[in-house]
C-alpha cells in the first residue's frame, strides 16, 4: 500500500477492505477473455453502499479510474483493469436483501451469482427466469450492466424485462435509487434503462429489485438431427408455430466434436450437419401430443432425420448439456469468439452468407458456431491453431470480423448481440450504432460521468 | 401566414401542410386537459420523416419551440402549446408502413390511432395487446412518449415491452434509428427506451416496430361487488394465485353512479362500496371450475357479496362497459384527475390513507376512483362542484394533491403512473424524482435538445 492514493483510500474509508496482493490483482484484473495483461492499481471489496460512494468520491479526488467488477465472466473485455485503475469488486456485497410475496419480488445486492437468484426465487415458489451457463459464477450486477440475455429469451426477454428497482452510484458518487419496484411509473426519464447494458461505464450497480414470476408449466427437451441450414428455419418456424416455447438452441457438427470429446455421450449413431435443442411446455397429453405432431412433420418432410425426446429430468439435463457444455470444452483453445444478431426474419439469408464468409476466411481453422435461432442470435467461435501464435490468430480473426461486420451492416445486425461491447468489440461500434447515436452516448456519459473514471475505455 | 418565421419555414419546405386557421390553433393546441388556452403560432402536418427533420432544423435557426402532437388524448397537459409554440401534428403520417410474420412486427408511422394498430395486427392473426379507453382516438407516437400503460399491463407490460425499433428525430434534427428490431442488442446505451416515456421532451418518434403477439386464449369476465377496501386486496390475491389474470380493475360505487346516470345497466340489485371486473383465461372445462371455485370461495369468505360472470362476448362488453365508461361519464364535471401508483403491496395501506385524507380534504365533493388495482395504479377523479369556478376548483385540488404526494412519498410511491407529468403533475416530480435524477434528466436533455426546443416547460 506505499501508493499513496491507497494510504488516503484506507484513512477515508478505514473499514474497506482493499488489496495489492499480486494474486488478487491477476484474478480481478482481468475477465475470460484472457487477452489483456492484468495490472490494477488496487482491488477494494466494499461492504455496503457507503463505501461504494466513497471509493468514487475519492476516486473524483485524485482523478483514479474504477472499473466494476463482478463474476469476471464476460467475453467482451467489459471488466478488465489494464492501465492503474481501481477495481471495485462487488464480491463482498452478494445477500439477498428482500422477498416481497405480494410484488413478487427480490432484492439483492449485485455480487450475488445468478444461481443464488434462481435458488432464492425457488424457495419461494418462483422463479427468476434470466439463464445461462455462467450462471454459477457470473454476478446480477454484471447481468444488469450487459443486460444478459442467454437460453430463454425466446420466452422471457432480457434482463431488462426482470428489473423492477435499481440503485446505483453515478460517476460523481450520488446514489439514485431508480423505479423502486413501481409497476406503472411514467415520471419522466427512465434511467434504470439507461444503465442497463451501460458496462459500468456510467455508474456501479449496487442494489436490485429483480421481478420474478411463476415457474413455468412441466416441460420436454428435444433434440433433433437437421440435415441442412434451410431446413432449420423451417423447423424453426413449425416449433413456434405448434409448441409453446421456452427454448430454442442450435448447434453445428463441429460444436458437437468438442462436446464429446470433453466428455458427453453421443446421442445419435450418425454424425449430422446441425443440431437442435428446444424445450417446450408439455404439461398435458394434448401437449405432448402436439409435441409428437411437430417431430413426425418435420421427419416427413425431410427438414429432420432422428430426434430423442426426453423422458426424464436427467435426461432432459443431458441434452441441455450438449449445448451448454459448448463454451467450455473450447475454452482450451481460446476462442476468438463473435457474438452476433439479426433480426429473426434475416436469419437465413445472413446465415448463408456468414457460412461463406467463414469458409472463404478461415479455409483452414475450426470454427464452432452455435446460438439461440429464436432471438436471432448467433455465437461464433474460431479456435486457435496450435502451431499459430495468440497475435497473429487475433489479428487475422480481426480481419475476418471486419467481413463479417460488412455482412451484419448489410443485414442490420448487431456486432454484439448479449457479451456487450468491452474492449472486444469496440473497433465495431459503428457498424451497429450511427455516429450521431455514439455522440450522443458520449454526451450522455459526460452528464452522469463528468471526470470519465467510470470503466473508462470500454464500450466508447 | 404573415409572421416571418412561418414565410421562411413554407419556402424551407413548400410541400409542407401549415394552418393558422383559428380553428386549427384551438383544436391542435390543446389536449383533454382543458386548463391552459391553446395559443400557437400554427399547427405544421408533416407527411414524411424528410418534413419532420426541416421543421426541427427550421427551429433551431428561429428558436421556435415545438410541441409534438398525437390524438391529445393525454390528461396531463404534455400536448398543449399555449406560447406561441409551433404544433407537429402527426395526423398525417398515420399508416401502416410494414408487417414481418417471421419477426412477428409491424412497422407503423407515429400518428396511427392504437385501435388502427389492434386492427392491422388482428387482420394478421396476431395481437398488439396495449390497451385502454382512448384507444380510437390517442395515436402510437404519444403511446410512445407517455410509455402508455392500460388495462392490460398485468399480463402484458407497458408500451415501452412492445418497441423492437424506434425512429426519432432530435431536438438537432438528427434522426436515429434505434434498435431496429432487435431482439438481442448490447451495443451501447439503449436510447430507445430513454425516448418511450420522454414526453417529447428530447425528440419526435417518426416511426416504430412494434412486437405482436399471439391472440390470448379465449377469456371470460367476471363483475364482482365487494363490501369493503381489505376485501379488495384478498380477493385480488385469490384470483392472482387460481386464474390467470389478463386484467384487474376495480371502481368505487360513485364511479358506478355516474356510468349508470350516462346510460350504462345496473349490473345487480342493489349499490356496493366497490366492484371489481376481471377477465381471465377459460379455455377449457378446468379453467371455467377454477373460476367458479374462485367465486364461490370469495363469497364464502364473504369478500364477495354478488357477482356476474360473462357467458357471451357481447355481455363481456358490457361488463368492460362499466369500467370503461367512468372517464367519458365524469367528462362534463370537468374533473381534477390524480393517476399515482404505488407498490402492489402497499396498496392497502396507501388505500386506507388515502381514503381518510380524501374524506378529509373532499368534505362536500364528489370523489371517483378507480384503478388498476393489480398494477398498483389508481386514478382518482375529483369533479367540479357546479357553484365552483374553476380557478379556485383547481387551486383546491392542487392543496389535497399536496396532501396526497406526503402520503405518496411516505409509500414510495409515483405521482404519476401513467398519463405522464406533462404540465399538470409539474409542481410534484420532485416527489417521485430525487434532485440528482431530476438534475441529470436536464443535463441528459440538454445533449439531445440543446437548444431546448422540444416540447419546453413540460416535464421538467
């Protein structure tokens, strides 16, 4: 602590905790995309709300930039510390603080991980319905500030769509305390809206009131073997059309390989182009029944060629885990990982030129693609050659993406879909936002962020 | 059109539709307020989003504020241009510009009335599921503006859930087109939802992509007469945990007079302090038992003292009647109207106090309210005794409103649920808004209007 930034942090806030452990400073500096070099000034774990103000008033101080930190789980650089800043990590702060019956909802603290979410609305008989694979480690206030999106969209939104109440600590150290729960509250500028998605760079989340909602009916899990690209839509369109969704994934032959070779049990005899995951509402025969429909269409038509349907819990999770366990069994190879959408309607055609795109740019490398089809989202992820070393692979992906880029402009997509801009991502704002819109987000940033500490670099 | 300014702005734009008829000025100056004297400089029709940008770039070389105009249907005095104001009225650009089956959208310009949206969303076996009792008249860019809420939020949200995309123009005249109709978009703040809700305050929505549904299953309505206000509460939680609500509303037994005295059938015998009327799922056999077991264990408990369930559409109607009546029926009284909301949860007790301040402050006046009981959102009507002038009327209802906003704020509660702050609520968003936020709602409008032309002295 011979900074002496840090003496003057730890004489005004003399019951924060704070570290220049090396160790610490390597594991919070830094989230999974593991390309920048971590090197924080500090890491502080405040307790409670008041510290939080106060590390930011002494960070307006002695001009320190902060960057929030929560699981670290994100793919897009939002919550590296490369260049001095302060980390401010949210671990400490992880309790639920309120369950409210008739609102039906819960209020926690932004270090809490998605998963504690999910147990603590089901002891109560509800659910929250936000979900996805990092949901052990990532944090709430991480999800809020990339409004987080995952494997129900299709059903339940972002989100967005889940955050009644919202405090945070601006950029000058105020604490707002936003919506407060309020269903119907028309009362001018919704700025709970404006921070969520902003990735720290206007504020820290340091409490939310989350809505839950009741747990949906008993459910089926699919998995299908589809013969060719078009046909997914096809299948697609039949599900929506007939079931009542509550998922609907894909995943190519390659992301398969992986999965298997990292441990999982094949589910068909034969190898086929793509996959399917979807999960559905059965809660009676008549369900059931129109489940049994959907797959004979779609056999008879060709769009599909096997399917197992599952019968049990266990095996339910074990075609989910095909898909989720994709992320981890390439984490070895460290993907350069794209993160894209379009609308629902320009799946298809953006599909087939990305798919000639990817083949054309990178004739000799293993790209795994994968994604949720239903909110037009898609998940690519090139992994690194062995024998090439982590610049150079960066670089050409580089390239590839700046492709993609014209592909997605011409189909209006967005370059990040639901890992959020960070670092990643930022040479590429401008195919998605105008420049007159990131003007005005600059502007915006400078009303609630005057000095410029909070997450400085990211995003803008 | 002898004023200068108007001369410059018919050369700038000689396709443009302008009036100075006196007619017109008094017509397009003012909403269903009927407080402040319409005085405009002249009402401007755009047709197209070209004519929108040259009349916001036209004002800022003038300094001409501009007040954007819907249907003016908005109770709280957001559309009124009573200084010289230049009015855009919308009324031209009404049509229907797109419909995606696969993104399930429809792409509408922002003078379009909401029942024209209901009807081009039906045509196509899908429902746009905002609604309320203006809904012929009030137009989708002011639904957007005021983030229109209704009868329906319970189940389906406010307007702001239904924007995939949204065209504006700002105060500079630069036209943004926002999110695109996306479902999964994080790149960068979503400006989109700082405009729903902004009471053209920060710009002019030109055009939206809003999100359709499926048609709900079929339904049935229920009226129910209800003794007393902790009824109310208990039976709405019966009926939240057995059916599922598609709306719940109840009126006092003054509301019912005044619909009955406008030409509505007496629903039963005899008068009740409250009724409720609720529609819910009945699309089989089980959901019609659990209906009637719900309203045999109401009167059972004896929360409930008679009822009447719809057995045909045309009879749902005329239950809807009754509720949808009150505002039409109390209009000649020239009624002060309240619209707050608080926490579902704290309904009761705000309720209680509410009701013992309204005794209070009202002594000899006629009260109406009604609400959205399961959206924590109230409306009460004060109505104008006919001795009264109506200066001294309002300065009476402004003391209890003072009155009401403590017991609001005691509740953290909105002084505003729905109908928006306009310049009627004004005087109290300092109850619902803290100093910081409402500081950082004009720095924020100050970077998209920074000659502060859009929509000036409303809201802030």
């Amino acid at each position: 602590m011979s900074d002496p930034r840090l003496t003057d942090l730890a004489r005004q806030l003399p019951g924060l905790k704070l570290s220049t452990d090396p160790g610490d400073l390597e594991h919070h500096g830094r989230d999974w995309t593991r390309r920048w070099p971590p090197a924080p000034l500090a890491i502080a774990y405040p307790g409670d709300i008041a510290e939080v103000q106060g590390i930011v008033r002494w960070a307006n101080a002695h001009g320190v930039a902060l960057v929030p930190s929560g699981g670290r789980t994100g793919l897009s650089g939002g919550a590296v510390a490369a260049h001095g800043e302060l980390v401010v990590s949210l671990d400490r702060m992880n309790k639920v603080l309120a369950f409210d019956p008739v609102d039906r909802t819960l209020t926690v603290q932004p270090g809490i991980a998605l998963e504690a979410v999910h147990n603590a609305a089901r002891e109560h008989g509800l659910v929250y319905p936000v979900d996805f694979a990092a949901r052990g480690s990532c944090q709430l206030g991480g999800n809020i500030a990339t409004n987080a999106g995952g494997i129900r969209v299709i059903r339940y939104g972002n989100t967005r769509q889940w955050v009644a109440g919202l405090k945070v600590v601006t950029g000058t150290g105020e604490l707002l305390d936003l919506n407060k729960g309020l269903v119907k509250n028309a009362s001018g500028y919704d700025l709970r809206h404006l921070f969520i998605g902003s990735e720290g760079t206007l504020g820290i989340v340091v409490e939310a009131t989350l809505w839950l909602t009741s747990p949906p009916p008993a459910s089926q899990v699919m998995l299908l073997a589809v013969p060719a690209m078009d046909a997914l839509m096809k299948v697609f369109a039949e599900a929506r059309h007939r079931l009542h969704l509550e998922a609907f994934e894909f995943f190519t032959d390659r992301a398969l390989h992986h999965v298997l070779a990292h441990g999982a049990q094949a589910p068909f005899a034969e190898a086929h182009p793509f996959y399917v995951v979807t999960e559905f509402d059965a809660c009676d025969e008549a369900a059931e029944a129109a489940a049994l429909g959907f797959f004979e269409q779609c056999m008879e038509e060709g769009w599909v060629v096997d399917g197992v349907i599952s019968s049990s819990e266990a095996q339910a999770a074990a075609l989910w885990r095909l898909r989720e366990g994709i992320t981890e069994s390439l984490a070895k190879y460290k993907p350069y990982k794209n993160d894209v959408s379009v609308r629902i309607s320009r799946v298809p055609a953006f599909m087939a030129d990305m798919q000639a795109l990817l083949a054309e740019g990178y004739p000799d490398v293993d790209v795994v693609w994968f994604g949720h089809i239903g909110d037009g989202n898609l998940h690519i992820n090139v992994l690194k050659p062995a024998e090439v070393d982590y610049a150079t692979f960066v670089a050409q992906c580089e390239h590839v993406t700046t492709l993609l880029v014209d592909t997605l402009e011409r189909h209006e997509g967005s370059i990040s879909a639901e890992h959020g801009i960070g670092l990643v991502k930022k040479p590429w704002l401008g195919s998605v936002r105008s420049d007159a819109e990131i003007a005005l987000m600059r502007g915006i940033k400078g009303v609630l962020d005057p000095m410029g500490l909070m997450n400085p670099g990211k995003l803008l």
